[in-house]
C-alpha cells in the first residue's frame, strides 16, 4: 500500500475549511450567511490597478525575473520609502503572494527541527508551512485580557533554547488586530540581539493602524541582519488573488539562499505585477478612504459585540480583525450550530472559531475571530442575528 | 553570527544564471545575443487568451478556491479528456505553475530523506524542489549515444533502495526532448507495481510531439494510486508568466494532503486562471499551426548541429529542447566564451550547459541544451554563429 508522507499528514487543515459544508447547506435552505470569518475584503480593488492590466498590450505572456520585474522592484522602492522603509529594489524578492514570501523565510533560515517562537493566537498558515519547512512552533500565549500585548520578555527567554532561530510577529495582527507599540517592538529588538534570532515580520496589514503607528520591523536600529519582512498587496488594495507579496531583507546571505527559491519556481505571477506596479501610483489619499472605512467598521463591531450580555472584545489597534470571547462551551461547537441549527431572519453568521489560531491545545475554546470585511449594515445585521443567537445558544457558560 | 540554513546553503543555484552577467555584459558591448538557453517561446500567447484577462469586469480580485475555480476544473475535465486522460474535477488542484505542482507532489508523497530516481539529464528545478523536501535525489544516466531513451529497467533496479519512494519522469523531456514510447512507460509501470512507488510525471510538452504519439503517465492502467502527474499551461499556450498549473492524481489520499498544502498557501492566482480557462476553447486546431512551427525549428536545428564537424545531436521527438554534444573541453567554460570572447558578424549565441542537468558529477561536460524558441531565420542565424565559434574555440577536442 502507497502511503502519503507523515508531513502531509502532521500538514493542519484550515481550521476554517470544516465549516465550510455547513455553510454551503444552509445557504441551500435558503439562509443568507454573513461571512465575518475569512480575511477577503469587500472594500473594491482600486480600478486604475485593475485597469492596468486591463489596458496591457503584450503579446506574450512571459516569465518575469525571477525575483519579480525590476521597474515593479524600483517602484516599491519609493513606497517603502514613504512608510518609512528604507531598502534599495535588490533587498525586495517579488513572491506570490505574502504565503511564499514566509515560505521562502522559512526555508532560507531555517532548517528540519529549528524552533520558531510566535506569540499565539497567530495566523493558522504559519504552521502550514511550519510543517513545510519542518521546523517547529513554539507558541507563546498572549492574552485577551490586555488585548493580546506582546508577552513578556520573560515569556520569550523561557521559551528559548538552543534550536530556537527566529521569532515571528504578524504586526498589526492577524488574528487578533493587535499593535504592537514601539516599545514593545524595542523589546522584540532586545530579544533577538541577545539571543542572535531572526525576526520574521509579517506586516501585511501595514496601512490599516487607527490609534497609534505602525512600527516595522525594519524601523529598529542595528538588527538588519536580523530582519526579513514578509508582504503582501493582498489587504493594502484589496487583491487578494493577485498573488502578489515581498520578501525585503537586508541580510544578503538570506536573500542569496532566498533567490535560488525563486529561482527554482522560475516567476511570480506576471499580470498582477502589472497591478501592483499600477497601485503604487494611487494617490497618497487611497489609504484614508480605506482606513476611514475599516475603523468606522471596527468601532461598530467592538461596541457592538461588548454590549452583548457575556461578551468581550478588545478594541484592536489595526488590521481588520478582532477576537471576542463568548460566553458558550466550545466556539466550534457554536459557529458549526450557527450555521447548522440557527437563523434568525433567514440571516446567520459565519465566525472562525479561534482554536484554529492557537497552538497549545484547550486555548481559544471560548473565543471566535471576526473579519470585518463587509459594510456596517451588514456588520449591523451580522451583529443583530450573534446577540440573537447567543440568547438562543443552548450551552452557554453564563 | 547569524546563518543561513543548510538547505540554503544546499540549494542549487540556477545553473544558467552564472551565465546572465556575461550575456549582458556582451549586450552592452553592442553584440546581439540569440538566446536558447531558456525555455520562454516567442510563440504569442493566443490573442483569445489574453482577451479573456483584458476584458475581465469583476471589480474585486478575490482569493479564488484553493484547488482553483471550480469552473476551470470543470473545463479543464474535457480538456484532459480530449488527450485520454479521464478524471474529475475534483481530482484536479490548480497550482501556481507546474512548479507548485512538483511542491506540492513532493510535499505530498515524500519526507525528508526519502529518495526519488529521475533519469538525467533532468530538469534542473526538480533538484530544487527536492532540496526544499529534504528528499534526495538519485539519478540514472541516459545516454545521448541513444537519443536518452528509458535506462533499462535494471538500471532502475540497482538503484532502489528501502527509501525510494517514486520515479519522476519529464515526457517529452526537457532538457533532451526524448518522447518515452507506449513500451517503455510500460517498462516504468512494471517498476512502480513491483516496488509500490509513485510515479511523478512532468506532462509540460504533452502537446508537442513531432515523432509518435505522447503516452500518459494517466494512460497506464492498473496504477491510479501511483500516478501524480504534474502539468502547467506554460508551453502549452506560451502562458509561462500567467503561473498556472495542476496537480492531478486519482489517489485520494495524495489530493487530501496535497490540498492542505494548496489551503496554506490561499490560492493560485486569479487573472491567470481567467487566461487558463479561456485556452480551452480554442479551436482544436489551434496545436497544429504550433506543432508544426516547432516541428519544422526542430528539423533544421538538428539539421544544422549536425551537419557541423564534430557534433552529435539526437534528434528529438517533443518539446522544444535539443541536447548536442560538441567537440569541446568543457561546455560551462565554452557557453561563458561564447558570451565573453566569441562574435561572429556582431551576433553571439547564448546555451545552456547541460551539466547544469545532471546530477552525476562531471557528465555532460561537452553537452549543452538548445531551445528552440526563436523563429526560424533567427535559429539559422544562431547557427552560423555556433558553427564559426566552433572552428575558432581555442579548448578544441577534435
């Protein structure tokens, strides 16, 4: 008998992926399903960058360099130089998507059985390619109590042991829309300088901080070789399916080892190169529209959630995110009875129960991620139809 | 001091990049250069194909479903059925070029220390993918002598160990152009039977078959569970920057593991799909206008290599890929002279060493790869050049 490898079968399934039958059939009973529970924004992908495409006039459709177009490399130059970034177009490798931009980090630093520290809850994929890699996570709890705040230093030095090469932040956060503020950031810095770790900064959701800045990872002093920045157009202008991220670093043996990666997979995408070169020319103003949305959008959903008996939700600082805890046993339990035993108006809600984002197991139980990417009626009538089902729940825990 | 991993360390650079400063640098001195050192045809990508992108009007461009659209599978059902194969869309994963195909294959079927045969010369890339796996690669040589056909099954024999987990083949093959017949891929179920291994096959040049007719990996009976086959509208359509490809097997449990690897990576790229889906209604045609233009490239590049003194090429029965043997010391230092010092009326010529394509140190010193992707007055010119280089090379071995 054939047998698949033991990483295909240690690989997680998306821990959002085995609600998805649920929702299908109650959309077939006719239940409108409000979908907070994955990361795809409804906000429009700017036309002037689809329309780039749109109006290309190749005849061929090559293979681009390997680490992406040069003229989209020198573009981005001069927008990480507006947020602050200060890189030359040969410290950025074009991937596809922010996803092969972790991959290649991954393996380009780290080898089977190296240990990677990242504060949990975190983005369930980096253990995707975790297991990819062969390298292990080791997670370290923050707290919904304080709003997810980086752990202590503490936390971090016991964690550490000889394996351990890297942390990994996603900043602001995904899952939890945490900031991370300058000085928690000066703490990470202390961290990997004493301990000589790679810092791994997924900084996908960059523009969208509504109290407080953003600090990179590449805004520390003295940690350059410390440094790989994993990127993404998907959220920055909502496309998602262009595939398009970044890997910027300024430590040349990483992007040397990273470059034969890309090498490997030839090209990333060629036409959605062609929108994110279109997208650097939007005005300076794109963002406060966008930004302008997502906060009125958050401060709907945490006011609205914590006004729900039992109810707790931190106000996060960035990102579209935000973790809530409920007062029910098991949020798997409650987001699959959401979609297979409740409605209320022919409406339900799909949430992702926030186990999926917790390595160590029996965290999360009472907590669910929602992604506020649909307009504040909707958020409104998602809301309406959770205070509802949470009444009607039947294993509450208060 | 921070290091890189050992994987980083291990990976193979491209074995034609080494050669990219000297080609510019001849650029720059004022001489043209004819490539066929890569595999990027100059055939245009079907006028339909691109339309299909450029008049695309949906105003978000979302994540698409992991194993791709599901309207595309579906279409693509029928494309493979047109060239025998018989599946079902769900047996189909639409990957980011054939490239995440071999990935995720690998990813899929082997761990780390497992060990794959490939007969070599091979597609250099699988020696990347392999090193990202952690799966070691052994090769078996095939001889120029007899066009690279199918080492005898003994020679697979010899090799097999305890860890061999699959054989992957490229057919027709890139880099000798070989087209494996109906017997020999035989030849290969009997092993796969024998020793439950999988089979990987690379299917990229299925449509350009000059001599005989393409046999499936898929074509075999009796061996569902074994068979990946790995293929990608790169060559198929002149699509290579779009990046689509697929992963296609019957065997359950590979598609469950290999769609955990698709899910952490989101999705394979929007736009390109659009162009994939839309390639398959071209005209059934469509292929013969292109097979002929290849066919007859072909005929005179075999012609021309071996009408000149010294040289030996096989001629090859698909994909667009010629390997010649040539009366000189060393096929890396000549194809850098060809570049650095060689010009014959303003034109040098710029191949591929084929040691770059073996894995067994110190064969393929006198081969190099000839793509023939450029038109037809352009091959004969690169050939005049070839064959003054030739009579002037000062490292003669004949």
């Amino acid at each position: 008998m054939l047998s698949i490898s033991n990483r295909g079968k240690d690989m997680p399934a998306s821990p959002i992926r085995k609600l998805v039958p649920f929702a299908e059939a109650a959309k077939k009973r006719g239940t409108k399903v409000y979908h907070l529970n994955i990361g795809q924004p409804d906000i429009e992908t700017p036309k002037m960058v689809l329309d780039a495409v749109r109006n290309s006039d190749f005849k061929v459709l090559e293979y681009s360099h390997s680490a992406g177009n040069e003229s989209y490399r020198r573009k981005l130059v001069g927008y990480y130089e507006s947020v602050g970034i200060h890189v030359n177009h040969q410290q950025i490798i074009i991937t596809t998507g922010g996803s092969e931009a972790i991959l290649f980090g991954f393996m380009a630093c780290l080898d089977a059985g190296d240990e990677v520290i990242i504060p949990e809850p975190f983005y369930a994929n980096y253990n995707g390619f975790a297991v990819a890699a062969g390298v292990k996570v080791v997670p370290i709890t923050s707290q919904i109590e304080n709003g997810f705040a980086l752990p202590p230093i503490e936390a971090f030095e016991a964690k550490i042991t000889a394996k351990t090469k890297a942390i990994v932040i996603c900043n602001p956060n995904n899952p939890t829309g945490y900031l991370y503020s300058a000085q928690e950031m000066e703490q990470l810095k202390a961290i990997i300088l004493k301990h000589n770790l790679y810092l791994f900064s997924d900084e996908a959701y960059r523009e969208f901080c509504y109290d407080g800045v953003n600090t990179s990872a590449m805004h520390l002093q003295g940690v350059d070789d410390h440094v790989v920045i994993m990127d993404t157009i998907s959220k920055r202008y909502s496309a998602c399916g262009g595939r398009i991220g970044a890997l910027i670093t300024k430590n040349q043996a990483v992007l040397d080892a990273a470059m034969k990666f890309a090498q490997a997979r030839l090209s990333p995408p060629s036409f959605a190169q062609i929108a994110g070169e279109a997208a650097i020319d939007l005005p300076t103003n794109y963002f406060d529209t966008t930004k302008a949305e997502y906060k009125s959008r958050r401060d709907i959903i945490v006011q609205r959630l914590n006004a729900m008996d039992g109810v707790f939700c931190p106000n996060p600082g960035g990102a579209f995110y935000a973790i809530a805890k409920l007062p029910i046993d098991d949020a798997d339990m409650f987001c699959q009875w959401l979609l297979e035993e409740f409605s209320y108006n022919q409406v339900t809600v799909m949430l992702a129960p926030a186990t999926g984002f917790y390595s160590t197991p029996g965290l999360g139980k009472q907590e669910v991620r929602l992604a506020y990417v649909l307009n504040k009626t909707d958020i409104d009538a998602a809301m309406d139809c959770l205070e509802a089902a949470l009444k009607a729940y039947p294993r509450k825990t208060n």
